[in-house]
C-alpha cells in the first residue's frame, strides 16, 4: 500500500498535480487544502464557493480517473492530519510535521 498526501491550492488547474501524483503509483491519495483565504470554501454558499467545490470535485475525480488510487480524504487543515503517515508528499510549500 502506498499512502500519498497532495497539497493543493484550490483556484488550481490541478492538471500538473494529477500527472505528479500519478507518477507516485498511489494506492491511497489524501488532499489537503491549504490556503487561508480559501478556509471556508466547503461551506461558502456563494457562487465563488460552489464553483471552487465543483473545481474540487472536478479535480478528485480525475485523480481517481488518471492514477487508479482512492481518494480517502480531504482536509482543510494540517492540524486534521495530526498522527497521519504518508509514504509521499507532493505539492505545498513547506514540510508537513506529522
């Protein structure tokens, strides 16, 4: 089993991130998404908050699509991976203490 942790930026294409992770050969994918002023993104009912959850699920659906992996997961925080174990992590722009 390889468990992969993607750091994504919400408002981005994700097409270069999908060919990164799926030269990882994950089985397991978990994203993280990461970016303040995109913190409240899954609850923003405004037009901005349901076009970055459909980029979202756009881009989780071609991760599956594209790699074979299983997405298990979402994450707004690092703090909600506290204890998590990852073989890989791609994307970001600073080490994940976890």
């Amino acid at each position: 089993m390889s468990d992969l942790l993607a750091i994504v930026d919400p408002t981005s294409s994700g097409e270069a991130l999908v060919e990164e992770i799926a030269r990882r050969h994950p089985d397991r994918v978990t994203i993280l998404v990461e970016e303040a002023e995109a913190s409240d993104w899954a609850t923003d009912e405004s037009q901005r908050g349901a076009a970055l959850r459909d980029h979202m699920a756009a881009l989780l659906a071609a991760i599956e699509q594209r790699t074979g992996a299983i997405v298990v997961g979402l994450a707004g925080s690092r703090e909600q991976l506290t204890g998590w174990r990852f073989d890989r992590i791609i994307g970001g722009r600073a080490p994940l203490p976890v």
